[in-house]
C-alpha cells in the first residue's frame, strides 16, 4: 500500500510555484466530463474533437506524449515550450492541487501527499528558497473550489448510477430469482480498466457519459452535471423501461455497474474497491454470488 501524508488547510508547506514546469511532465491527469467540455471550448473545438486529440482512457486522461522532455519524461500535450499550459484558464483539478491530492470519505473531502517526502522536492528543490503557504491559501489561490465541487457532484452521479444497477438487480425479482451472474460480472467489471470498461460500453452510452452535449459554464459545474445526470436518467428510462426478462435485467444491471465505474475512474476512484463496496451491499440485500 502507498504510504500518504495527511494534511490539514492550516499545514504550512513549499507550496509556492517555482514555474519550472516539472510537473507537467511524465504525470497522470484523470479528467471528469466538465472538465473536458471546458478544455474542449478553451481549445475552441467540440468535445470530441478534443478527446480524439488530447485523451486516452477513452476520454479520462490527458496525454503525456508531447514532443517535449523533462528528465526522459514526455510533455502534456497542452504544454507549450517557454509559455506554459495552453488551457491554463481551464486546467483540471489535477492540476491545480498538484502536488497535493484529495478524497472524500463520510462526505468529507481530505488532503494530502503520497510518501514521506513533499513531492516537489524530487524535481524542483528551489522551491525551498521561495515562501511558504498554508495549504487552505494554496487551494484558494488555484480557485480549486469550483473544481472539487464538480468532482463531488460526479460521485453523486456515479452512485446515481449504481443504484439503477441495484434496482435492476433487487428490484426486479432477478437476484431472488437465484441469479449468481450478475454480481460475478459486477467483480469482474471492477478489476477492469478504464480501457476495458470503455469496450464493453455500446456507442450511446459512452456518449452519455463523454458527450452530453451541454452548453459548459466555466462558472457552474454543478448545473451542467445536475443536466448530464437528467440526460442519463431519461435515457435508462427510454431504453429500459419496458425491460421484463431475467437476462434483460441481468444485461440492464452489468452495463449500468459498468457506466457508473467507468464515470468513476474520470474521478480517481478506485473500480475494484468501488465494485467490492456495492457487491457487499447487494449481497446485504440478499443478492447472491
């Protein structure tokens, strides 16, 4: 298990910017569905366009392979030589909390550092020489707050959608029918990547994910994902409402379990615990396995 470093908004740290640009170099940035339709309109092209060019994971990561270097490590592609980020205006949360990462556990959001040692000191060591900053005055000056809002409100989605998978599988007398398929595709989905997720999902529904094609507002993550999740809902109800077979239920509940984990890897969140969590709770309600 990676060890982290839990911080308070009062922890006072090397946190001030050293613009070496280090960082966007050879590292990971997961992005939700408003983060990439916001990038998308700094870029001034559609989503999609932006995806095929920019993303991998099907849509939930940035690139690192740009024709830039840093210590063998290859340049986000949104960075550009002696100017820095392109879409800097509209960077995902990734960004602007680096080197400090965030959870949310019992609804409350958490801060801290993987190791023992402040990251930044691996790569840029000046940062030492310049001031020091309370954690809370970092995060207010990347106006992160915007941002961990959308985050939150996509694990409300997420969970949104889990429990359609639920009520497919509790609710529809498949699980006391005897059914053991169902969860077992439910563990199975969760040791799959992103990748993989993305293969299972037919064309529609990953366009409800990716593309809910929604005017963004740079000020308001929240309406925009509040309608993505409407647009989702009145899709699950359209195609399977009139559902009334066993396997239409099981197929239903799979792919739901399935939507709702791949929109959780564009969080961060660990699938495999995800999948684990709610295979616990419907077998609590008498699913079996």
């Amino acid at each position: 298990m990676n060890q982290i470093t839990p911080l308070s908004l009062d922890d006072i740290l090397p946190l001030t910017c050293s613009r070496a640009g280090s960082c966007c170099f050879g590292n990971q940035v997961l992005i939700n569905p408003w983060e990439l339709a916001l990038m998308a309109k700094a870029k001034k092209m559609t989503v999609r366009e932006f995806n095929y060019l920019y993303c991998e994971l099907g849509g939930i990561r940035l690139k690192f392979d740009g024709d830039l270097t840093f210590n063998n490590k290859k340049a986000c592609r949104q960075y550009v030589k002696n100017k820095g980020c392109s879409v800097y205006d509209a960077r995902p949360l990734a960004c602007r909390l680096f080197p400090i990462g965030r959870y949310v556990q019992n609804e409350e959001a958490h801060y801290m550092y993987k190791g023992t040692k402040f990251p930044c000191l691996n790569e840029c060591p000046e940062v030492t020489k310049l001031p020091k900053m309370t954690v809370g005055n970092y995060l207010l000056g990347q106006e992160t707050a915007l941002f961990e809002q959308a985050q939150d409100a996509y694990l409300e989605m997420v969970q949104n959608i889990a429990d359609i998978a639920f009520e497919l599988l509790l609710d529809t007398g498949l699980a006391a029918s005897g059914d053991t398929r169902t969860l077992q595709l439910w563990r199975r989905a969760g040791e799959e990547s992103p990748d993989r997720l993305q293969e299972h999902l037919p064309k529609v529904w990953l366009d409800l994910i990716l593309y809910p094609e929604l005017e963004v507002d740079e000020e308001d993550p929240i309406s925009f994902i509040s309608k993505h999740n409407d647009l989702f809902q009145q899709e699950v109800q359209e195609v399977f409402g009139s559902s009334g077979s066993k396997q239409e239920f099981h197929d239903a509940s799979v792919l739901m379990l399935r939507s709702a984990l791949f929109l959780a890897s564009s969080i961060g969140a660990n699938s495999k615990d995800l999948a684990e969590l709610w295979i616990s709770i419907a077998k609590n309600h008498g699913a079996n396995e």
